[in-house]
C-alpha cells in the first residue's frame, strides 16, 4: 500500500494505492473525507482512479466503546 496524500479532517484529501507483489500491477483510489468526529464516525466518498471503475462510493464508519472494546459499524 501506497499513500501519496492523507489530511483525515473535513474536506481533507486522500489518495492511495495498492500493489499485488506477484504482477506489479497497482490500483490506486482517492476521495475527500464529509465528516470526521474523533472516537464517534467517519464519514468520506471514494473514487476509482481507473476508468473502468466510474462513480463515487460513500462510506459511513461508525465507533462504540463496549466493554470489550470498540464496536465498528461500516
């Protein structure tokens, strides 16, 4: 994994790329974080950069302190 840009507040910016090993081949995304309320929810889109993988993907991370730990809701 590769990232080339990581600002984790709103509006912030993201870009990232992974990399299979065995082909070289990598398939980068990036997006733009909507919401950010530390230890409660995350909340941002993505986006392919290939062509062949148009639109935007939204993604809701939600986080619950329990008494074993954390519980995440995506």
């Amino acid at each position: 994994m590769q990232i080339e840009q990581f600002e984790p507040v709103v509006n912030g910016q993201y870009k990232i790329a992974f990399c299979n090993l065995s082909t070289g081949k990598c398939h980068g995304f990036h997006g733009q974080y909507l919401e950010v309320i530390p230890e409660q929810r995350l909340r941002y889109q993505d986006e392919f950069d290939s062509p062949d993988l148009p639109g935007l993907i939204q993604v809701t991370i939600e986080f619950k302190a329990v008494s074993v730990g954390t519980e995440v809701w995506i």
